[in-house]
C-alpha cells in the first residue's frame, strides 16, 4: 500500500513501496525488512546507503522499540527521574500513577535509540539548547519571522503539506517509525473511537503539521528537518518566557531543570523572577511560550479566514506540548477561570499523545483518507497560507 498522499520512497534496495514492510531508519533512508534482514545476516551494520552505523535486524529494531515503549509509557505515567528518550533512567512509576484508561494503545512518544547513550545525548543537547536560546528576544523574532500581517511563505492545501511533510526526519525518532501522515492518521483514529467531535478529530491529524517550518527554517534557529540537525526551535516540551523558568528537581512536567540557569534571560531582573514580564492571573493567551511548531500552526490557523475550528481546538494546538504548564503547573498563577476549561480540553486531548505510533496497526489510507478529506473540507478548505 502506498501511505502518503502523493509519492513515497519505497525501499532503497528493491524498490518495494509495500508500507507494511518498510521500515525507517534513524539518518532517514527506509528499507523493506527483507532487504535489511539479508544484510543483518551477512554482518552489516551500517544504513546501506549512507554508510551511518545502525543495527538492521527488523526483528531485533523491533523488539528494542517494543521494550522501549513500555519503559517510557511508564515514565510519562508515573513521575520518575528521566526526561524524554532517557532511557537509562526510567525506572517503574509511584503505584498511584495508572494508565488512563480511554487512552488509545500506543499513545506516548516512542524513540528507540539502539546506541542509547548516543540518543541520550542527543536529547540532551536538544534540551540545552532549546533552554538557553528560547529567550524573550529569540521568541519575539520568531514570531516576526513567522508573522501573517500581510506576508506567508506559501500556498497549499492540508494534503499538499502533508507531502511536504514526508521529507521532515525527527531527530529524537524511533529507528522502526512511521510516516508522519499515517502517525498521525492514528492520533486522529484513536480520538475517533473515543467518540470525540469531528472537529477534534480533525486536530488529532493536524496537530503536528506546525513542523513544516523546516522548509524555511535554519541551523542558528534550530529548525533543520535532518535526523541530526537542532530541532529546538521544532519541538520539545514549551515553557513560559519572561519569567523565572523551571527550576529545582526533575518531576512531572519539567525536565531537565539544571539548564534553566543556562538561559540569559535569567540574568534580566525583568525577567526573572515569579511574575517576571506579567501580571498575576493575566491569562495563558498573553504569555510568551518557548517557539515551536505548536505556536506556529496556532498563528497559521487563526490567520486563514476559511478555517473553522472551535477555540477549543485552537487550544490543544497550541499547548499540547506545554508540560510545565498542564502537567506541572508551574504557571498556575498566571491563569484565569477560563484557562482551567482550556486545561480540561488540553489534558483531554493528551491522552492520545502527539506520538502515538503502533506498528502493529497499520492503517488503510485509501479507506480513511475520503472521511479525513470531508472533514478538512469543512474545518480547514482549499489554500491556506502558511
């Protein structure tokens, strides 16, 4: 079956384009299993086509995913020491933590790194960097950059994006993964069997598409869409800018606080302390967040004047990925009554994580595809801008 909307690359050894099968590895390059088995048995261990050292055993890349998906489904539950992609500091959540029960099956970011130091540091440098260089000044440019008053940067419709989106390697991605289409077709069909709205149904396909800024993003920004180039301007849990950021232990909603110290803000009496730029109770909606692609398709979608979705909608876009705010609340004191009923909404929609991705339950694109089609067609029609 073939599972974007316009083209995809099959195998790069034979060629297939049967999705089933295909697996992606961590530098990009995707392979049918039986192409990568026969080079695992004859003692490769390096992506065929780049050369990038990497196990190929599709058995083997699957059976590590599996264990990691079980340890950081336990992580995101309980609480523990660890961040994301840490997998060497997950250990078994408090015994109050329990999995939400109308939680589809695979809904927790999945990233199996079979170096996992290597991974580690990865995810660490991401954090680093997203903690030191997401300040006031950087935030207020990129939303300059990536401003709608009478400038876009392109013309397309929601399928179309998707295509563009089928080039954007994650660089904290798991080695056995998806394309992002069909990722997210199962954030959306996970909400549709819980008997959400169709409009929230619609933002569990849609909400990732903010990452599309890699087509017009650069390294100093961090947004390059390559396996190993920064990401921190792209994705990564968001946080309030302006004030005191994240301080003190490792906990639920906040990680890897010691970096906070990093970020020059944190040297500007104006920015701080507990309030810092704000006032208390100013509402969510006149905070500053960390940029990412949870902002960008917040602002996208409110500049075209076709798109219709609910508030509600517009809310779990733009926050979903704010964990020191729904998770760790941190930030209570800048909220109103009205941000509590946003944060029912936002809690609501993370239980189908913007990461749910299940190998063992392929989708059938050319069925659902007409159902999601009807459904853009009445929220998000024709060319929008972006």
């Amino acid at each position: 079956m073939n599972v974007s909307v316009g083209s995809v690359v099959g195998c790069s050894v034979c060629l297939s384009e049967e999705e089933e099968h295909l697996v992606n590895l961590r530098c990009g390059h995707r392979f049918c299993a039986g192409c990568l088995k026969k080079a695992a048995e004859h003692d490769h261990s390096a992506c065929p086509t780049c050369r990038q050292p990497h196990e190929l055993d599709p058995d083997e890349l699957k059976a590590r995913f599996e264990a990691y998906r079980s340890k950081y489904r336990s992580w995101r539950a309980g609480g523990v020491k660890g961040c994301v992609g840490e997998v060497d500091v997950v250990c078994a959540p408090p015994s109050r933590a329990k999995k939400v029960e109308s939680q589809c099956k695979a809904s927790e970011a999945f990233r199996d790194y079979d170096v996992e130091h290597a991974r580690k540091d990865i995810v660490t440098a991401h954090y680093r960097d997203m903690r030191s260089k997401q300040t006031v000044a950087f935030v207020n440019k990129m939303h300059r950059k990536y401003s709608f008053r009478g400038n876009h940067r392109a013309e397309m419709t929601i399928k179309e994006a998707f295509d563009e989106l089928e080039h954007y390697v994650d660089s904290s991605d798991p080695d056995l993964g998806l394309p992002n289409l069909i990722h997210m077709l199962q954030t959306a069909e996970g909400i549709r069997r819980a008997g959400h709205p169709d409009w929230f149904v619609l933002t569990g396909l849609i909400h990732d598409m903010g990452k599309i800024m890699y087509l017009w993003g650069t390294e100093e920004d961090g947004q390059r869409g390559t396996a190993e180039g920064p990401q921190w301007a792209l994705g990564g849990d968001t946080f309030v800018v302006g004030c005191k950021l994240p301080v003190g232990k490792t906990r639920p909603g906040v990680v890897f606080p010691e970096f906070s110290k990093l970020n020059p803000d944190m040297n500007d009496p104006r920015y701080n302390t507990k309030f810092g730029m704000y006032e208390p109770n100013c509402g969510l909606d006149n905070l500053l967040f960390a940029y990412g692609h949870d902002e960008y398709l917040y602002q996208m979608l409110k500049a075209n004047d076709q798109v219709t979705l609910p508030k509600e909608a517009l809310a779990m876009i733009r926050y979903h990925s704010a964990y020191p705010w729904h998770t760790g609340h941190i930030y209570d004191h800048f909220m109103t009554e009205d941000d509590y009923k946003t944060l029912e909404w936002v809690l609501e929609f993370n239980k189908f994580d913007l990461y749910t991705k299940d190998e063992s339950n392929p989708l059938n694109l050319p069925e659902l595809w007409p159902y999601y089609q009807s459904l853009i067609d009445k929220y998000c029609p024709g060319k929008l801008k972006w």
